[in-house]
C-alpha cells in the first residue's frame, strides 16, 4: 500500500512537472515544426537545411558559410502567422543579437516564411519577395 501511495505521488508530481511548461511548447504548429528541413529561397537554387528542435532553430546553407542559430516564438493567431528568430549566433557579427520578424504558413507539407534583413523591425505583407523581403520554402528531410 505504502508503494502504492508513492507511486501515485509520483506521477501527480510529473503531471503537475509537465503542466507548468509554456503554453507555447504545446501548440499545434511548434509540433509540426520539429525536426529536419531542407529548401531553399524562392527564386534562387540555393539549398539550406533547417533543424528545429524545441524552440530552438539552425539553419544554413549547403553550399555557403551562411548559417544562423538561435530560438523562436511563435503567433499562430496572427493574419499571416507570425514568427520571431531570436538569432544567437551566426556568420555575421552585426546580426547577432538581432530578431528577424517573419511571417509563416504550414500548407501541403511545406513550411515557408518570408523576412526582411535581422534587425529590421518589419515584417513583409505576403510571400511574393517583391519588395525587398526573402521567401524561403523548406519540406521534410
């Protein structure tokens, strides 16, 4: 009985553990995003590979030493969604420290985002690239 008591605690305490995460962990695009990516920027053969891991992200070129790590928060409510990068290191000094402010879609199995330079504190309108933003497109590795 005694053991039975203590693995009931146990358990209670794991779920109570597990229920005090950020609410973020448990959204339904931060789950879809998990994992290895590979694409490239619209309009551009250029291949990059995307790992996504908890909150965290790295990406970088196949072919070149451009390459970005850092973590990012998510607002599935937005119109487009919206994702911040939080860029903690990467290839070139100024950007570190920065935040890319970029929309996002999830469609078809495809992953795509649009920004501008980090550290602008702008976010396109649509994925068209046209005014000076990039679009990438990433799908499953």
């Amino acid at each position: 009985m005694k053991n039975l008591l203590y693995l009931i605690i146990l358990i209670s305490a794991g779920l109570v553990i597990q229920g005090c995460g950020d609410s973020e962990d448990f959204s339904p695009d931060r789950k879809l995003l998990q994992g290895d990516w590979k694409g490239q920027i619209v309009g551009e053969n250029s291949e990059f590979m995307l790992n996504i891991s908890g909150g965290k992200f790295n990406i970088a070129a196949v072919d070149s030493d451009v390459w970005y790590k850092g973590t990012f928060v998510l607002n599935e409510k937005a119109t487009p969604k919206q994702i911040d990068f939080l860029i903690d290191d990467c290839f070139i000094e100024q950007y570190k420290g920065t935040t890319t402010e970029a929309i996002y879609k999830i469609e078809k199995g495809i992953f795509s985002f649009a920004s501008y330079e980090p550290g602008t504190l702008t976010r396109p309108a649509d994925f068209n690239a046209s005014d000076g933003s990039v679009a990438f497109n990433f799908s499953r590795r």
